[in-house]
C-alpha cells in the first residue's frame, strides 16, 4: 500500500513523505474498488490516492490507526487499521502525522464508526 503524506515536514519528499506498507490482499483488494480523491502530490494534476486520517486513541495499548475513508469496510466511514507500533513504516506514518498536527484523537468515535457512550 502507497502512502502519500503531504504536509509542512519533509521527510523523504519535497512535499512531505512516502512510504510503502504491507497490507493484507483484502485491504488492497478493498482500495482498488475505492474512487481516488486526491491529486499525487507527486505527478501534478493525476488524481490517484484516497483520503485517509490517523487516530489516536490514549485508553488503548497500542491505540493507533489510520482511516481510509470509503466504502464501509470495517467503518462506517470506510476501512480503519490498526498501526504496528513496531513497524518502522508504522512509526515514521505516526511521527509526521504527529509533527504535522494531523493525528485526530479518537475520543468521540470508536474503531468501528461508532459513537461511543460516556
């Protein structure tokens, strides 16, 4: 899976970062069914990625994921995937969402879409 970070922090790109995760056949099975939204920062004007945010949530362990927003896969906002704390893709995903203000706090909304009750 291609990941396309854009945001003031460079990386290991101009425009911010890029990376490659491994990912399961039926994650990108999923994404090759999904309507890219977004322009490559990379290739000017070709649209070919689909949005996606990081969460955190604190009351969990190992409580960081990543949105794809689609299709209702595992959310009703499209596909949501835990993130590997040990993966070195995972970790340099979080720090520049992080450095970048860009990891969203997991409070309202669980894993699934769900509101959660207080």
């Amino acid at each position: 899976m291609h990941i396309q970070g854009i945001g003031p922090v460079s990386v290991n790109r101009d425009y911010g970062l890029s990376i490659e995760m491994r990912a399961p056949v039926d994650v990108t099975e999923w994404l090759g069914k999904q309507e890219p939204t977004n322009k490559s920062a990379a290739s000017g004007n070709s649209v070919y990625y689909i949005s996606a945010t990081v969460h955190e949530d604190e009351t969990q362990e190992n409580g960081m994921w990543m949105l794809i927003h689609g299709d209702n896969f595992n959310h009703q906002d499209g596909m949501a995937l835990g993130l590997d704390l040990n993966s070195p893709q995972s970790k340099t995903l979080i720090d520049f969402a992080h450095q970048c203000m860009m990891v969203t706090p997991a409070e309202a909304t669980s894993l699934d879409g769900t509101e959660e009750k207080e």
